[in-house]
C-alpha cells in the first residue's frame, strides 16, 4: 500500500511546501478548460466544427501551442416544448461564438434520449466534450446592441419591439432597407379613409370609411 508523506516542520516553516502545492494547483488549473472563444468551421445544421480561438499555455514558461479543431460540436439555440419550440440563427464559416467545455465525458448522452447516464470515461474538461453557442464577437465586431428594444435582425430585415417608456402602449418596428410595415399600412387606410366614390350626389366617402379610421388610429400606436 502506498503511503502519503508527511510533511517536515522544517518544510511547513519554510514555506516550501505551500510553494509546491500552489505549483501544482497552478498547473492542474492551466489544463482545465471551462470557455473560450471559437470560430466555426462548418456547419451543417446540426453539428459544427469549431476553431479554439486561445491558444495553450500548458507552463508559464513554455510557449502558447494552438489547440486543434473540435468536431462533431452541439451549437446551442434556445429549445423548448421537445423540440416543437426554437429560435435559430443562421450559423457560416467564420462566425464566432463561446466553446463551453463540460465537466465530464458528454458522449453517451448526446447520443442517447436525454436521460441521466453515467459518463462513458473519466475525463474531465477535455475539449472533444464542448459546445458551441453563437454569442461572442471581438469589441471591434460588436453588433452595437440597443439599451432599450429587443431587436430581431437578420441581414436587411429586422423587428423592433420598443417599451412604452412614458406612452400608454409599446410599439413595434417591422422595415427592411426600403419601407417599413406598420408605416405603410398605416399609408393604406389612410388613402381608403380619404377614398371617394362618385354618386347621384357627388362623390361620397366609403361606408366604412370610419371603421379604417378607427383601425388606423390602433396600428398608429403601434408605429416605432
């Protein structure tokens, strides 16, 4: 049976062995990954191939090495109600995002049917047990998000859901490049409002007229 050592008054005095440990806490914690940031490679819907974007420093004194690619990645997008409920974004090569490396070996479970399991090794942190979740860019690619409205982007279109701050209602921005919904909406009942039809009595204005009236007046409330 192996036997510990125990440590000498002179060492515990010396402080040498409290060096020895913090040495070797120091190494374990350089070789343990939580998160880092990545780039993907490909991606087919699925599964992506991921880029490390830190390199290793395994000692203080040694030189950085780059980690390898990670295949076989699972991307992160918001899922609910077993699937039937999701919100995706559409991934391409070279979009960045942060690697999340799991504690223990994730491989019998993202193969089974989402129940418990027991890890199929011990490893612990290791980089082939990763995720991807498309999240994080550089400060020089930052989208420059709003301090107030949950926006919806993506390419030319984008939604706008802006909080009442002040108003009686919250209002809501749906435009591409060209125009934007609610505001030509608006523009079409209010030419139907100002519509005429001619009659034995001259030009009269549609039956409905104050109908469009009164939805007009509701979607303007909407108008961001």
């Amino acid at each position: 049976m192996t036997t510990i050592k125990q440590p000498t008054t002179s060492e515990i005095e010396s402080g040498s062995l409290n060096d020895l440990i913090r040495a070797e806490i120091r190494q374990a914690l350089l070789q343990t990954r939580c998160a880092m940031p990545g780039k993907v490679v490909s991606f087919d819907g699925t599964r992506a191939k991921v880029q490390p974007l830190l390199k290793a420093v395994l000692a203080p004194e040694e030189e950085a090495i780059s980690l390898p690619e990670i295949v076989d990645v699972p991307v992160c997008f918001p899922v609910a109600s077993g699937g039937a409920s999701y919100i995706t974004v559409p991934i391409k090569a070279g979009d960045t995002g942060t690697l999340t490396f799991f504690d223990r070996d994730m491989a019998r479970w993202l193969y089974g049917d989402g129940k418990a399991v027991e890890p199929e090794s011990v490893r612990i942190h290791d980089l082939t047990d990763a995720s991807f979740t498309p999240d994080l860019t550089p400060f020089d690619n930052a989208i420059g998000a709003s301090t107030d409205n949950l926006d919806v982007v993506n390419g030319e279109m984008s939604v706008s859901l802006i909080p009442a701050d002040g108003l009686k209602f919250g209002r809501i921005k749906i435009e591409n490049s060209q125009a934007e919904l609610i505001d030509l909406l608006s523009q079409i009942l209010e030419k139907l409002v100002s519509t005429t039809v001619a009659t034995t009595m001259g030009p009269q204005p549609l039956s409905t007229a104050a109908d469009f009236t009164a939805i007009k007046l509701l979607l303007d409330t909407l108008k961001g």
